[in-house]
C-alpha cells in the first residue's frame, strides 16, 4: 500500500512538472503589447495660402501622436490570428483622433491571420499609397513638414482651396488586405474597400503596391481605383466625397485613379530618395507630383532636405496652379526612443501668399 502511495505522488510530481513548464509555453503562445508615440513641437505655421502665421504648440511635427494596442496567437503549424486597435491623438490637448470628429481607432482597427501564405487582415486598413509616401521621402510620416506627404494627403482649409492629390484618406475602412510572403526583399499588398452602399455594390475601392528592399536600394509602387473618401466626416464645404475637389469649382469627381513610383538608395554618406506620380478623376482635373530628397548623417543624428512640385491642369479648375513645398530641418537622437528635432518649411502655391513654417520639437516612442 504504501509503494503504490508513493508510485501514486510520484505520478502527481510529475504531472505538475509538466504543468509547470509547460504554462509558460502556453503563455508564449499568445502575446498583447501596447506601444505608441508622443510627438510635440512649438513654433510658426504659415502654409501657402494662410493671411499670417500662428504661434503654435502643435502636435504631430515628424510623426501623428497614437497609442494602441496589438497580439498575436500562435495557432501552430505557422498560422498566427493578429490584431491591431491604435488611435491618433493630438498631444497638445489631449483630443482624440487628427481632427475633430475623426473616429476612435481611425489608425488601424483590424484582425487577421499569417503565415507561409503570407498575412490576410479585415477592418480599417492602412491605404495602399500610405507605405510607399512615408518610407521614401525623408520626413517620414510628417504631416507637418514632409513636402511629399503634405502635397498628396494633407488638405489645406484655408483661402488656397488646394486640397489633397490623393483621395480615399491614408487608411480604408471596411477591408480586405492580403500581403505576400517577401520575395528576396519584395512583398506586395492587395488593397479592396467595400463601399458598403445600399443598392450599389460597385461603389468600392481597390489598390495594391509594391516594396523591395535590397541592400542599399529600395523601390515602391503604387495604383489605386477610388471612389470612396474617406473619412466621410471632413468638415463640410471642403472635399467632395470621392474625389478631391472644392465645392466651389461647382463640379463633382466621383472616382480617382492615382500611381506612384519611387526609390531611395544610400550611399552611407548620404541616403537619396525620389518620386514620381499622376492623378485623373472621371472629369477634367490631373495632378503630376515629383518629390525630391536626401538624409545626411551628422553627429548624433542627421540633416533632412526635401522637395516636392505638383501641376494641377483641368477645367475643372480653370487656369493651371503650382505649389512647391521646401523643408530643411535636424533630426537629433537623444535615445533609440527619443530625438529631438527642428525644421524649416517654405510653401508656394499659384497665386496665393507664400508660407514660411518653423518648429522645434521632441519624439517619444514606447
């Protein structure tokens, strides 16, 4: 009786080996982080257009502040469940989203799954010409100062009426993504947004773009078909819906087509990048965008220049307009979390006074 006694708590030990090391395992299995950044900056905004300049402490100057949360489940065999819930805010005041009235998780709110197929994710998305603008200018995702990103994403809500090249917002709600294995450096992503309108299934958008990175070289490029503007909720009298035309032309684009090429390639001294790209809509209205730019290192951080020239022909317009965006600025790395930066921008639009912006601000990731 009692060797079967000690056979039996012999059994127990051992089950609760099992159990012990094997908790962790499980644990290691399915994961949740929370991460974000902090991006404030002080100075003088003028864009083209603006009567004078204002003073500012402004959130945002290299990167839009977010925090969110994301996970990932090891299903086994190589298939994972992902999800991603971020949302914008603006750290000067503490409101949500990138203006007023932009929804809660208006970064990325989606679930998905990958594996050795690659990655399929549905909800809102990142826009398909969101990846290739950010990494191949050298002010990154500035909404501020990136000449680039303030010439195809940024509507200026002021006397110039120069609204954004590309429609359809940087991120898509309501879809489906499918992003590819890498190919010797090269993925691509697969863009579909449902329109989601009653008796009208046809109304949608579709994109795909292309990233390779190979060594010093890397390549993109991207083409989008867009008939849905979004966020739907930009202040009224401003952008159509669907295209990306004042009202006061007295005329409606209601799809867009847009493509991009770019690359960049560094040279250690200095990493050089550049880009190319159209925009038609179902009337009369063409945008042609060339960015020009070059990073160089310097100390403990690096020196940013950049250009960017759009022509906006069309009758739906009237006369042919210009803008030619310009920043200068330094980048300062205080940490791998933490840089320090000041920026010079120069802003000329047809017709219009010309902007001369300034700020100098500070970047936390965590």
């Amino acid at each position: 009786m009692q060797q079967r006694k000690f056979k039996l708590t012999q059994i127990a030990l051992a089950a609760a080996l099992v159990a012990a090391t094997a908790a962790p395992a499980a644990m290691a299995q399915s994961n949740v982080s929370v991460s974000g950044l902090v991006d404030v900056f002080a100075g003088k905004v003028r864009n083209a257009g603006d009567a004078n300049s204002r003073s500012v402490v402004n959130s945002g100057g290299m990167t839009t502040s977010w925090f969110g949360f994301k996970g990932s489940e090891d299903l086994g065999g190589g298939l994972k469940a992902n999800f991603q819930l971020t949302s914008f805010i603006q750290a000067d005041t503490g409101s949500q989203g990138r203006f007023p009235g932009d929804t809660l998780f208006s970064r990325d709110a989606n679930v998905g799954l990958s594996g050795s197929f690659g990655a399929v994710s549905l909800g809102r998305e990142l826009a398909p010409q969101f990846l290739p603008t950010i990494l191949f200018n050298p002010f990154g995702d500035s909404y501020t100062f990136s000449p680039l990103i303030l010439q195809a994403d940024v509507p200026l809500f002021n006397g110039s009426a120069w609204t954004n090249s590309f429609a359809g917002d940087t991120g898509w709600s309501n879809s489906i993504r499918y992003t590819t294995p890498n190919f010797g450096g090269l993925t691509a992503n697969l863009h579909y947004q449902f329109g989601e309108v009653a008796g009208n299934n046809g109304k949608n958008n579709v994109g795909l773009n292309l990233l390779y990175f190979g060594g010093p070289l890397a390549l993109t490029a991207f083409y989008h078909n867009v008939e849905i503007n979004n966020p739907l909720n930009v202040p009224a009298g401003n952008v159509q819906p669907g295209g990306n035309l004042p009202l006061a032309s007295g005329l409606s684009a209601t799809r867009q087509t847009a493509w991009m090429v770019g690359g960049s390639y560094d040279l250690k001294a200095a990493k050089l990048f550049a880009t190319y790209g159209q925009t038609s809509h179902n009337i009369d209205l063409d945008d042609k965008t060339v960015s020009l730019g070059a990073t160089v290192p310097a100390g403990q951080g690096k020196i940013m220049a950049a250009w960017a020239h759009s022509k906006r022909t069309g009758t739906a317009i009237g006369a042919d307009q210009k803008r030619n965006t310009t920043s200068v600025g330094y980048d300062y790395d205080l940490s791998k979390r933490t840089d320090l930066y000041a920026i010079f921008m120069n802003d000329r639009i047809t017709s219009q006074n010309n902007g001369n912006s300034f700020g100098v601000g500070v970047r936390h990731r965590f």
